[in-house]
C-alpha cells in the first residue's frame, strides 16, 4: 500500500508543479485510480497528503482541487517559518530540553541518515513517506520542546502554503540525484542543530535553523522554475 501511495503522490504532485494539472482542476478518486491501476484507497490517502503539502485543498463537496501559488509565495512562507523554528530552537535551549526529547531528535537524525545512504549506495529511490515522515517529526519535536503555543499555532497557519511545511518535498523520480544532494544536506544541518541544542548553544541553534530553512526554499525555488521553464519550452 505505502508504494502506492507514494507513486500516486509522485505522479499527482508531478503533474500540479509542470503545470499539467492547472490551479482550480478539480481531483477525484475515481478517474485517477483508473488512470494509474490503483484501488481509490491509495488515491485517497494520495490526496490527503498532497493536502499538507499545500498542492490540493479539499472541496466542500467531495474530492479536492488544485491550489494556486507563485514561486515567490512558497519561498517567502519557508524563509517564514526558518524564523519561527529558529526561535523555537533558541526557547527549546532557554527553556531546557529533556533526554528523552534529545534521543528521539538523535533517533530521527539516524535514521534519516539510513535512507541517505540507502540513497547513495543505489539502494533504493528516495520514499517520500519515509523520509518525509522522520523530517516531519524531527521538525515537530523541536517546535514542540519551544513550549510556546502561539508559536505552534504560527507555524501552522504558514505551514498551509503550498510546500511550506516540514511535510512537503517538492521532487519528483527524474530529480534523484538533486533529492540526494539536497537530503545530505538536510542531514547535517539535523546533525549540527542537535548538537548545538545538546551543548546549550541558543543562538547558534537558532541561526541553523533559520538558514536550514533558507536552504530549503532556494532548492524548491530552483526545482519549481526549472520545472516551469521546461513546460515552455
């Protein structure tokens, strides 16, 4: 089930960033699990996070659409939410972090780490739904050490902006060895700001933090113009 969903969500999210499937185009589970040889459930569960992503919104009605966004949009919402988490690492620091909070982060760095080199050995194509889901939960038990609800509830609203969250990759199979490069990356920035959460190092914290984020959306920025400039040409 897990790789049918992520070859739906490869495919659907595809078609949304090369302009294929144009803002407002209205998704249903039945044509797309006929169109791609899928049960609707892996559809459904496709749809759903393409929805964290920020690509689909769900209709009032049943099914979803497409979402409209601009370049700009994405990159300022991620530089956004880089200030945000920085200051959570930075409260994370000030207000103290539990062992137990320190080994899961250690935990989701290593294994993290596993998929990069499963990656780099030519094991394996990057699985969204691995990957993402540990930088997902590396990102929310930061937020969630910063013991600042107001925080969390900005981080939410900017993580509704189309690949603004935490959740959001934004790559696609033809882009392997850009998804490497960028996921090591990734990885030693997790590795760093651990480190300087263990060593009580606030600032540094934050300043991680808030160019891991900026890192990120220079890399959306890049993926999502190559994109477009392909279609027109």
């Amino acid at each position: 089930m897990a790789k049918q969903v992520d070859a739906v969500i490869q495919n659907v999210r595809g078609r949304i960033l090369s302009g294929q499937l144009e803002p407002g185009r209205r998704l249903t589970e039945v044509p797309i699990s006929a169109e791609l040889g899928v049960s609707r459930t892996p559809v459904r569960l496709a749809f759903e996070e393409l929805e964290k992503e920020g690509l689909v919104e769900r209709l009032p009605t049943r099914g979803f659409k497409v979402r409209a966004f601009e370049v700009d949009e994405i990159a300022d919402a991620i530089n956004v939410r880089g200030v945000l988490e920085g200051m959570a690492a930075r409260l994370a620091v000030e207000r103290g972090l539990t062992t137990a909070v320190l080994e899961q982060m250690r935990a989701c760095v290593a294994e993290g780490q596993a998929v990069v080199c499963s990656m780099r050995d030519g094991g394996r194509h990057l699985v969204d739904t691995s990957w993402v889901s540990v930088n997902e939960r590396f990102h929310r038990l930061l937020v969630d050490s910063a013991r600042n609800g107001a925080l969390a509830a900005a981080l939410e609203n900017v993580a509704r902006r189309p690949l603004a969250s935490a959740a959001a990759m934004g790559f696609d199979r033809s882009q392997q060895q850009r998804e490497l490069h960028f996921l090591e990356r990734a990885q030693q920035d997790h590795a760093d700001i651990v480190s300087a959460l263990e060593n009580g190092q606030a600032s540094r914290a934050e300043a991680l933090m808030r160019e891991h984020a900026f890192r990120s959306s220079e890399v959306k920025r890049k993926v999502l113009v190559a994109r477009l400039q392909n279609r027109l040409d």
